[in-house]
C-alpha cells in the first residue's frame, strides 16, 4: 500500500479543513436547517482557525444573527462585539446588535449602534427605523419622528416604518397623524395585524368605539393568536358598558396567554362592573401575585374592596399603591375615602390635600377636602379652602354649586335645582352628589332628620361605584336610631 509524505498528508488536511469550514460558513450564513444547526455550523466554522478576517467576521456575525432569532440577546451581542472587532466598518452588525440591545431594553445602546450604522451607510434605512423604535421607548417622540421620516424618504415602501411613526404621534396625542400612518401601513401591507391593532387604539382614544373594535376584530382575524388584540377589543366593549363581550375577550386573552396580568387587571374590573367583587378581587390578587409592584392593580383591588364595604382592606390596598407609587393622586383620593368612611377625618383631609396637589384639575378633591375640615372640627380653615376653591370653579357649572353649598354661598333647595340636567345619565350622578352633600350639610347643622332623607335618597339612587353611595351607606349606619 502506497503512503503519502507527511507534507502531503498534512497539506490534504488542511485543504480539506478549509473545505469544511467554507461549507460550514455557507451553512451557516443561510436559511438552511434550524437555528441550532445552523449555530453549530457557525461555531465549527469560527473554530476552525482557516478563516481570514472578513469571513471570520461574518461566521461570528451570522451566529449573533441565529442567538438574537433565539432570543439569546447577551450571546448575540458578543458575538456581534466579535464581528464589529474583526471589521469595523461592518455597518450590518452594529445595525444587529442594537436590535439585540433593544431587544433586551438598552436604548441607549441601540440608539449608538444604529446611529454608528447610519453613518457608515447613510442610506440604510432600516438602521434609521431601529433607532426611531429606540427613540420611542425612550420617550423622545420627535426624534423617532424625524429617525421614521428619513426611513420613509429612503424606503416609501416600508408598511413598518409608517407603522412606527403612527406609534410615536399616537404616543404625543395626535391621534389624526397616527391613524393616517397606520392607513398607509395597512394600505402597503393589508395583512399587518399590528397595524389594525394600532389603529384601533388610536380611534379608540379617540372615541371612535365601532371603528376601533373593527380594527381590534381584523387584527384578530389576521393573527389569532395576538392577546394583545383581544385585550384591547376587550377593553372597547368595556367602554361601551358590553361587559359580558369585554370579559369573553379578556378570557381569550388569557387562554391564549395565563400570565397576561393588563388582561388579568382588566377582566378585574369588568367584573367589578357588574357588581362580582369576588371573581374581581379573585383577579385581582392574581395580577398582584405576577407584579407585586403593581400600583394600579393595589389601587384597583382596594376599589373592589370598598364597594364590598370592607373599608379596612381598602384603606390596607390603597395604602399599599401609595408606597409603590407615592406620586398617585388617584390612590391617594381613594384612601381619602377609605379613611373618610372610617371616620378619620383628620387623615382623609391630609390624603384630599395630598391628592388635590399632585392632581390640581380633580374638581371633587377640593370638595371632599373641604367637608373633612369641616367634619373633624376645623371650620376656619375648611371654610378658607373652600373660598380658595371657588376661585378655580366657574360659577354654576357642576360641581361648584356643592362648594358653595359648603362655603354656605346657596342653600340646599338652590343646590338640588343645579343638581337637575337634560342629560339623565349627568343628571342622575349630580342628583347622587347634591343628596349626599345636603345631608352632610344637614349632620354639620345639628338636623339629623333631614340628613337621614337626604341619605336614603343618595342610597337608593346613586350609581353603586359613586362615593357619595358609600358615603350614604356608612353615614345611615352611624345615625342613632
């Protein structure tokens, strides 16, 4: 049998070597196999030790390609770092890894990457989309805008990059641009679920109930499996008081997702709606068990409890939101109320005044702060907050007659007459404010029998979710007999 020289041997190797690695590279670069095969590809290439810079590059380049399509951010980004070493100028790989760093949530770093992508290519457009989404989850709309408004001018074709601006003028209110881009991004790609469910938001917000469950039902039609799009459909049916359909879709959300907590929260308070407590508190708590730094969910669940008349809970929950979240002037009006049914005056004017500063547009706050002065024995100052706020008020419009009820500017049979609207949903929630008020007005007299009327009418009329009804119920409680 004939033996080959050593130098030969070896020389066959490394051609073969070189070989390998080359169809390995080819592999890998393709879309051949699956991700894994296609790593595994990469790495042999990469350990080869035949490969020259630029091939080298690519091999790295490629598998950060495959760790970011696997979710794998941190080792996309090394393997990224690698390609960028190994060539510099390699525009796509920084365009690469600020999509992985985006993808893990550092916009910081995914606004440098595409910005020094751009820079080498100042036409790659899709660098210039990238770094507008990053301007966006930074909060910086008017970049993102201006980043999207070069992708368009390079790419009129891009169904996303319209999309994506449509996101940035919905996020600073102008729902009118945000729902022209999405008509152009649907228009371009009349199959982009993401489009519909953008654009029912946006018609949604803006009041445009029927339209927006359109969108939300095309989204669905196209994609099925988006719990996003039966959530937000959810959320319309609920604003337009069809809870039954709301929770359907909140269910479907969550079949389809059992850890979707918005989905959780918001089939929560459809619940609540309908007067369930305990199926809403049952969410509720669940919401709280997947985020337990969940504010809004505290919040929400200390609402549930107030409306089962357990004040206590209520006022643990709100309590609760408020160290999460001390910023809160909902919660803190909440708490106000808990502590005002409780009969803690003192503390319920301190969360109303708390409440009043963090959110000075609430009409109420003023009003509930006012009747807490008043009711712990503090008449000066409650009727010098009053005056105060009678300032910010135009005179007549509701609820300013109940501040001057208060300030003793109108008598009772004044305020019941402001109370009256051609509206009768308005009507009926002014007619709920004035008897409850009028029977506080009536207790800080000494004339309990007319602030025992006054309250019964409040309990029997007012909507069940008004505080003027929990207020009506507590206050009867604490009347003698």
């Amino acid at each position: 049998m004939r033996s080959w020289p050593p130098a030969i041997l070896l020389l066959v190797a490394a051609r073969l070597a070189v070989a390998q690695a080359t169809a390995d590279v080819q592999f890998c670069a393709g879309s051949a196999g699956t991700g894994d095969e296609r790593i595994a590809a990469c790495t042999r290439a990469i350990a080869s030790g035949t490969l020259e810079n630029r091939p080298l590059s690519g091999a790295f380049y490629n598998r950060g390609y495959a760790w970011n399509a696997k979710g794998d951010y941190d080792r996309a980004i090394a393997d990224f770092d690698e390609a960028i070493r190994l060539n510099p100028q390699f525009a796509g790989a920084f365009y690469n890894r600020g999509s992985a760093a985006y993808a893990r949530g550092d916009y910081d770093r995914a606004v440098a990457d595409n910005g020094e992508a751009i820079r080498l290519n100042p036409k790659y457009a899709k660098a210039y989309n990238n770094r507008g989404n990053a301007w966006n989850a930074k909060g910086d709309y008017d970049r993102a805008i201006a980043d999207f408004n070069e992708a368009i001018r390079l790419n009129p074709q891009d169904a996303l990059a319209f999309n994506n601006r449509g996101i940035s003028w919905k996020a600073k209110g102008d729902y009118g641009r945000a729902i022209a881009d999405y008509n152009e991004a649907i228009r371009l790609n009349p199959r982009f679920a993401q489009a519909y469910n953008n654009r029912g938001y946006a018609r949604n917000a803006q009041g445009d109930h029927d339209r927006a469950i359109a969108d939300y039902s095309e989204a669905i039609r196209l994609n099925p499996q988006d719990a996003y799009a039966f959530n937000n459909r959810g959320i319309v049916w609920r604003a337009k008081d069809d809870h039954e359909r709301a929770i359907a879709d909140f269910d479907e959300a969550l079949r389809l997702d059992p850890q979707f907590a918005p989905a959780l929260n918001n089939r929560a308070n459809a619940w609540r709606a309908k007067g369930d407590y305990d199926r809403a508190l049952a969410d509720y708590d669940e919401v709280i068990r997947l985020e337990p730094h969940n504010a809004r969910a505290f919040d929400n669940r200390g609402v549930a409890w107030n409306a089962k008349g357990d004040y206590e809970r209520a006022l643990a929950d709100y309590s609760e939101a408020i160290r999460l979240d001390p910023h809160n002037a909902y919660a803190l009006r909440n708490r106000g109320f808990a502590q005002f049914y409780l009969g803690r005056f003192d503390a319920a004017a301190a969360d109303f005044a708390e409440s009043g500063r963090l959110d000075p547009k609430s009409a109420y706050t003023p009003i509930w702060r006012g009747l807490t002065l008043l009711r712990s024995g503090k008449a000066e100052l409650a009727r010098s907050d009053l005056q105060q706020a009678l300032q910010t008020f135009t005179k007549g419009e509701w609820p300013e007659p109940v501040l001057a009820l208060l300030a003793e500017r109108i008598d009772p049979p004044a305020l019941l007459n402001a109370a009256d609207h051609r509206d009768a949903i308005k009507r009926r929630g002014q007619v709920c404010d004035a008897h409850f008020f009028l029977g506080e007005y009536y207790l800080l007299r000494n004339r309990p029998d007319e602030a025992r009327k006054s309250w019964q009418s409040a309990e029997q009329d007012c909507p069940r979710d008004f505080a003027g009804y929990h207020g009506a119920v507590v206050e009867l409680k604490g009347l003698p007999r």
